[in-house]
C-alpha cells in the first residue's frame, strides 16, 4: 500500500474524527511549520493516529496467538502491551515533530556562515536578492538553506509575494533565532534604504566568528569527554574488575564476584560509554 493510498485514507476517516478538535492543536500547527513539515495538522495526526492503531491491533494480533500456543503466558501483558504501543505512538506524535525542529535549527546555523559568505559574493556582482536566493537553491550549501531558499522562490515566483514578503514568512517559520535575524536585517536593509552588499558583508564575518567560537568550544568540551571516557571507560572498569577477581579468590558466601563481574562487562561499562558517546553526538555542531 503506497503512502499515497494511506495518506488518503487516513485523512478521509480518522481526520474526519478528529477535525472538531483542530483548534486545539496551534501549538503543534506552528511547530509543524518550524519543523518544515510540509503537512496539514489534520494530515499529520490522522496518519500518526492510523498508524497507531495499525500497530496495536497487529501488536494484539500477535499476542493473543503467543497466548494460544504458550498457555501460561500472562493475559495481562496481552492487555498491556498493545495499550504500551498506542501510548508510545502517541507521545512520539507529539514529540517527534520538536526533534525535527532542533535539528533544522541546528542545520540552518551550521550552513547561515558559507550561505551568507555566498549571498555576500552575489550582492556584490550585482545580483537581485530575489535572483540571489534562486540560485541559492541550486547550490550545494547546506540541504535546510536550499529547501528554505527553494520556498522563497516559490513564494516569489509562483505565490506573487515581493521579497519583502516571502522574507517575513521564512523568518516567521525559521526554527532558527539567528537565522530569523539574519532574514530581519535583509528586510530591513531593504526598507531602509540600506546597502545589502554591505550589510552581507557584517553579517558574514559574525557568522564566522561564532562558528569559530561553537568550534574551540566543542574542541574543549571534547577534551572534558576524552578525561571522563578514560575515568569511567578504562580505569574504573579496571579497577572494579581486579577488586572483583580478587574477591573471587578470596571465596565468601555475601556476594557473588562472578554476577558482579558478569553486570560490570556486560550492563555498566557498555551502558557508560554509550552515554558519553550520545553526549559527544549531542554537542558536536552540524557541519
């Protein structure tokens, strides 16, 4: 079944459901928008809502045959587990399209520097802001700039705004408080009367300052990771490990060396080192 054929049936059916109930989801309508989701709210939760059905009813399906041929599994979990699912696809419904957000933020301000630092060259030989951010939409630059350069453009060309406008609306969905500003200041540049070559030109060297500020930052936190990574990734197993094979030496009857060994090398030490590797991926700026 295509995504089409879903989309349309679950718009038809579940969004008819769930249309007197709209109003009460702007939060999620303007965060759709941040996001980039190019979806109606009715759209998005009637698919996320038919999906999650789907899989309860499957996840049920499943564990009432488990419980035909295992007797003795429990009814409860047969319960449970399929209400477990349908809660689970319902927070990621709600919290998915934040996660979309954070990145588009983060992606826009990793591009903003090199897509000024282009614009500034443009503006320079003369080009129209307009023509500007056409062709910013056949560069290779940073995959959330081009999209949003591309809407520009569709604005201008296809919806009629003037670029004044278009500007509004991509700085009134942008994720991105600097990215929101940098669009301001073009705006403002244009209703001032200013000069737009050298305001790109202000605009681009604070930009690359920052970005080399967010660099030397991560650069440091970095080195703090690589000073936890050998006290909980090397000497603390270590240590831990020659205090267990010694207890196991010794004997005794209070505790049990080879469990503690068996959760240390198995549970804890990978456990520790995949939080910090989450903790790296979650500071390192987009490129």
């Amino acid at each position: 079944m295509s995504s089409k054929i879903i989309e349309s049936i679950a718009y038809s059916y579940i969004g008819r459901i769930i249309e007197p109930y709209l109003a009460e989801f702007d939060g999620l309508r303007t965060t759709l928008r941040k996001a980039g989701v190019d979806k109606s709210v009715r759209m998005y939760l009637s698919v996320r809502l038919f999906w999650a059905i789907i899989l309860a009813i499957v996840s049920l399906v499943v564990l009432i045959a488990v419980k035909i041929v295992v007797p003795d599994f429990s009814v409860i979990l047969v319960i449970v587990l399929p209400i477990l699912v349908l809660i689970s696809m319902f927070v990621f419904t709600w919290v998915y399209p934040s996660y979309l957000v954070g990145e588009r933020k983060k992606k826009l301000e990793a591009a903003l520097p090199t897509a000024s630092s282009y614009m500034t060259a443009m503006a320079s030989a003369g080009v129209t802001p307009d023509r500007i951010f056409l062709s910013l939409t056949k560069e290779k630059i940073g995959e959330a700039i081009v999209k949003d350069a591309k809407k520009i453009s569709r604005d201008i060309q296809v919806f009629g705004y003037d670029i004044v406008h278009a500007l509004s609306e991509a700085s009134l969905r942008s994720p991105s408080a600097k990215y929101s500003s940098f669009l301001e200041g073009i705006i403002g540049t244009f209703t001032s009367g200013g000069e737009l070559q050298r305001y790109l030109e202000v605009s681009s060297e604070t930009l690359m300052k920052d970005q080399v500020q967010i660099e030397r930052n991560f650069i440091e936190t970095l080195g703090i990771m690589a000073e936890l990574f050998m006290v909980l990734g090397v000497v603390s197993p270590i240590f831990f490990i020659v205090i267990l094979a010694m207890m196991s030496m010794l004997g005794g009857d209070s505790s049990n060396p080879n469990l503690l060994m068996a959760v240390l090398v198995y549970i804890i030490i990978p456990v520790s080192e995949l939080a910090i590797i989450v903790l790296i991926d979650a500071q390192q700026p987009e490129m």
